[in-house]
C-alpha cells in the first residue's frame, strides 16, 4: 500500500468507468484494506456499505482488525455485528470484537462474545516452538510433554533462561 491510495484508488473505479465492469468481491476486498490498512477505516466502511455485492466475513474482518489497530471503538462494534450476522467461526475475529469492546468498557458484550466463543466451542490452536539440541531440532506445542526428548528439551531450556544473554 506504500501510501499509494489515491493511485488504488483511481484504478479501482476505473474498473467501471473506464473498462465498463463491475468490481468483483476480491476487487472490493483489496481497495477495503488498501483504505483500512493507511487508516482510513471511516472511508473503508463508507465503500463497505455502498458495495453492490454483499460483503463476506473476510471482507468484514477487514475492517475489523483496521478498527482494532486505529482505535475505532463504535465503528468496530459495529463492524462485530456485521460479522456475527455472517457467522464467521475464526477465533481470531472473536477475540478482536472481545478487545474492541473491552476497549470501548462494553463489559457486556465482552462477556456475550465470550460466551459465543464458549457456545461455538471456538478453540485457539496451540502454540508451537523449535528448539535444537546437539543439532537435532524437535517441535512441541504448548501443554503438550509428550515428546520423547522433552526430558532433554527443558533442561537445556532452563539453563539458557538461568544464564544472562551474551549478545557478544
């Protein structure tokens, strides 16, 4: 996007007026981020709701994860609805609408969007880390000691965080 809006822009609505078609959803999808990802969140929701094609989840969580960043409380409220009406079952987007209404201290559609996460049995995948001991490299989740080396694993991982970093 490297500040060039105004030349998206220009080739967006060009798309009609100077080729006589009309934008695809995809199309939509990358002027809305383009707008959404320079902050111009209002303007983004603006084409959002004028669009002739019906906006999707992905289009939605567009401008949901602009409102997190700019700080659009209101607008991001409004945006959650948007994309619950879609029924988008990423835990991600649940989690931003939970934090845009912490934000805003909606403590109660904090706790509706909880529940839904609850209701939905949404789950966030595990965490996984890499670790190499005597150039052998190993993968493990979060929670998970079922690794055959974990032994090994976490005593090298507890010397390393005893010992002070040597950026040396």
């Amino acid at each position: 996007h490297a500040g060039l809006v105004d030349e998206g822009l220009r080739i967006f609505y060009s798309i009609e007026k100077a080729y006589g078609m009309k934008p695809t959803l995809e199309q939509y999808g990358c002027i809305l981020d383009l707008l959404a990802r320079q902050g111009k969140v209002k303007d983004a929701y603006s084409l959002l709701i004028q669009m002739p094609v019906k906006a999707n989840a992905k289009i939605w969580g567009i401008l949901l994860s602009a409102c997190r960043t700019y700080h659009e409380v209101e607008l991001g409220q409004i945006v959650s609805v948007h994309l619950l009406n879609a029924k988008h079952n990423d835990i991600g987007s649940y989690v931003t609408m939970s934090n845009i209404h912490a934000a805003g201290s909606k403590w109660e559609g904090v706790r509706e969007i909880r529940e839904l996460i609850k209701t939905r049995n949404l789950k966030k995948p595990a965490g996984c880390s890499w670790i190499e001991v005597d150039r052998m490299k190993s993968t493990f989740k979060s929670g998970d000691f079922s690794h055959p080396e974990m032994s090994a694993i976490l005593t090298v991982l507890n010397k390393e965080v005893k010992e002070p970093f040597n950026f040396a």
